[in-house]
C-alpha cells in the first residue's frame, strides 16, 4: 500500500477527470471562431448559446463520474491552494499577456503568441500544485509553451490561433488526464459498485 | 540493544491494511461517498462494509446515509479523533522506520 497514492487519491479524482476537459477545450476554440466571425458564430448571441450547450454537456460526464467512480470533497487546505493557483494562473495569463504582447506603453511587444504561451504557463503551475506534473502534461504543455514563444508570432495578433492550439492542448491533456484516472481507479465496469450496506 | 518502548504500541484498529488504507484516504479529504472508498482502497464492497462499521463503532468516523437522485449513497467523515489517531499511527510508522534503520547501522 502507498501511503502517498491514498493521500492523494481526493486531488487526484478532482484533477483528472479528463473528459470535463473536452467541453472546455471546445469552448475554448469556439471563442477564437467567434473572434473570427466564422459561421453562424459570427452573430453576438451565438457564442452565448454555444456555451450555454458545452455547459449542459458537462452534466452527463459528471453523472459517468459521480456514478462510476463515487463522490469526495476536497479539504479546506485543498480548496486553498486551488485558489492560490488560479490566482497565480490569472496573474501569469492577464499580467504576461499584457508584458508580452498588448498596446500597453510598457509592452515588451515581443513576436510571441502571448495567450498560448500564458495558457500553457497557468495549465502548468495550475497541475503542479494541485496533481503534481505527469510526463503528459509536461509533453502538451510545454509543447505549446515553446510554440507560443517562438519568435515567429509577428504582423497581426495572433491571440485566435494561440486560443485554437490551447483548445487542442485541453483536449488532448484531458484524454491522457482520463486514462491516468481510469489506471488509478480502475474500468468504469469496475467491480461490485452498489452503496454499501453498512448500518444497514 | 534496543530498549522496550511503550510510545511505539501500534494501534491494532487502525493498524489493519484495510482500515489504515480508508482511514489515509480520508485523511486527506473533507469526505468521501462509499464508492470512492471502495475505488481508492480497491477493497470489495463487503469488505469496506465491514471495516467501516468497525470504525464507526469505535468512533472514528461517521457515516451518513442520503439518497442521491433517488438512490441511496453512503457518506463517510473522519472525526476529530479519527484523524488524531491516524496522524499519530503514521508517525509511529515513521518512528519505527527511524529505529530500524538506526539499528541495523549499528
């Protein structure tokens, strides 16, 4: 038995549930869509309504979870240092896309995709101090980090296609974030799952 | 030699692989439905059952019963002296980890 492995199982069943990371990673694309006007998205109401839809899909994969794999909640200290790192993340996103790349007097204005390299940066502190990093997440992630810093982002913003490659990169780490899930909790058709009958 | 240590007494109840491996997981959590017991200990559902009567007899944890969208779903909570004897087994694992090192050195 690893002492470790059952401590972190709480963080680990909130982290990696990979398949809520579809939806988002879809909306996320959407939104670079509808900042290109493409389609039926080009109308304001649109996008609204798109993610109003990817919001009602997250509830049948919560039902899969919930069902299948039980329900925990986290700690106080927990919830801390989730809040603790989405207040690192939208510090790094909103401060260093704006140093990046913006029309801010202080802008380094550098040829980088500033949301793409800001998303990968937030994912990144964002698992290691919830989950601790996976070779996964290394590999997406720092994937993405490098191709929004190449210095080739110049001429117009380039934030649409870095909000499409971070949408990818959400997808494809939820993928493997499910699979790391299923290894550690086992098949969906897993054993005997029925509530217990203690104090029956 | 080492000499006989009374602080080092393991605590039978908690020391069983089955209770120690529920009590860890909680330990690190605020609460935990049986399924997710059952899903990070890896333990069958009469097994868990039954480790978990033992710990509420004894005051470990509670148990609450609720029904979740019409079906029935087992909540389990360390109390406060639950997770006082399970910080304090885990450190005598420690210390007796400490001491054997210590005596197999000399």
């Amino acid at each position: 038995m690893q002492r470790r492995n059952l401590e972190t199982a709480g963080t680990t069943y909130s982290y990696l549930r990979g398949w809520f990371y579809i939806p988002g990673g879809l909306l996320i694309i959407l939104a670079a869509l509808a900042n290109w006007e493409v389609g039926p998205l080009r109308h304001t109401w649109a996008f609204p309504i798109a993610a109003l839809l990817i919001g009602a899909a997250c509830l049948p994969i919560a039902r899969y979870y919930n069902e299948n794999y039980g329900r925990v909640s986290l700690s106080t200290r927990q919830h801390v240092r989730g809040a603790v790192a989405v207040l690192i993340g939208v510090g790094v996103m909103v401060g260093g896309s704006l140093l990046m790349r913006s029309r801010a007097g202080w802008s380094l204005d550098l040829p980088v995709n500033a949301a793409a390299v800001s998303f990968a940066l937030v994912m990144l502190i964002s698992y290691a101090m919830g989950v601790g990093l996976k070779a996964h997440h290394v590999i997406i992630w720092g994937a993405l980090l490098v191709t929004g810093a190449l210095p080739v982002w110049n001429g117009t913003d380039p934030t649409n296609i870095g909000l499409v490659l971070t949408g990818v990169a959400v997808m494809a780490s939820g993928v493997f974030d499910h699979r790391l899930f299923v290894r550690t909790f086992g098949p969906s058709k897993g054993p005997n799952l029925q509530d217990s009958d203690a104090r029956a | 030699m080492l000499e006989p240590d009374d602080d080092l007494i393991l605590d039978r109840l908690i020391h069983e692989p089955g209770r120690l491996a529920i009590l860890t997981v909680l330990s690190s959590v605020k609460d935990a439905d049986f399924v997710f017991l059952q899903r990070a200990t890896g333990l069958t559902k009469g097994n868990l059952s039954s480790h978990l009567a033992k710990l509420e007899e004894a005051g470990l944890v509670v148990i609450a019963k609720r029904f979740i969208r019409k079906k029935p779903n087992t909540n389990v909570e360390l109390t406060a002296v639950g997770k006082q004897r399970i910080a304090h087994h885990w450190d005598q694992l420690e210390r007796l980890k400490s001491l054997s090192r210590t005596a197999g050195r000399q």
